[in-house]
C-alpha cells in the first residue's frame, strides 16, 4: 500500500492521516443512529469524507496514467458508497414506526 501512495506521488505521512480519517468514518457509519439530528449530521460529514476520498483516488490513478486495474477499485467501491448512501437517506427520512411526530398539537396526541 506505501509503494501506491509513493506512486501517486502522495507524501508518507498522508497515508496515516488517510487511514485513521477512514477508521474514524467506518466507525460513524456502523454506529447505529440515534433519532438526534446531530449524529445524523456526523453522518453525512463521514459520507462526504468518503465521496471525497473516491474521487480523489480515482483522480489521482487517472492523472499518473494507471489502467482501470488499478482505478476501477475506486470506481467500484463508489458505486458501492452511492448505494449505501441513498439507502441511508431513505432509512433517514423513513418516519420511525409506532413514534407520533413532535410538530403535532398535543390535544391530538390524545
């Protein structure tokens, strides 16, 4: 893996700021969601990060002149990040089942 960076002409240390920015994301996207909005928003920030990192990637392959041996990794694991994605947005914005919404009057509630 340190023989790509150097290929990429990315410095060493990049590779270890890279790689505890990834474990910090992975371990966001398992963390089951609480209903807080704000860890929803730490959400979103780890899948921008990752988006970032794809793309980044795949630039940097095409930009030295690998083949898609090298960046279609990068191709792939986006599709897969898009899918993960949106599937996290539909779960997101599904209202949880049993729960009544906070903006209604509390006489209805009743």
């Amino acid at each position: 893996m340190a023989e790509q960076f150097i290929h990429l002409g990315f410095p060493d240390y990049f590779r270890v700021e890279l790689s505890w920015a990834k474990l910090l994301g992975v371990v966001l996207l398992l963390a089951p969601a609480p209903a807080r909005r704000s860890f929803s928003r730490l959400k979103e920030w780890a899948y921008a990060g990752f988006a970032i990192n794809l793309a980044s990637a795949l630039i940097a392959h095409l930009a030295v002149g690998d083949g898609p041996e090298a960046w279609g990794w990068a191709a792939a694991t986006g599709v897969l990040w898009a899918l993960s994605y949106c599937y996290w947005r539909r779960l997101d914005a599904a209202p949880a089942s049993g729960s009544w919404d906070d903006t209604e009057p509390v006489e209805s509630r009743r």
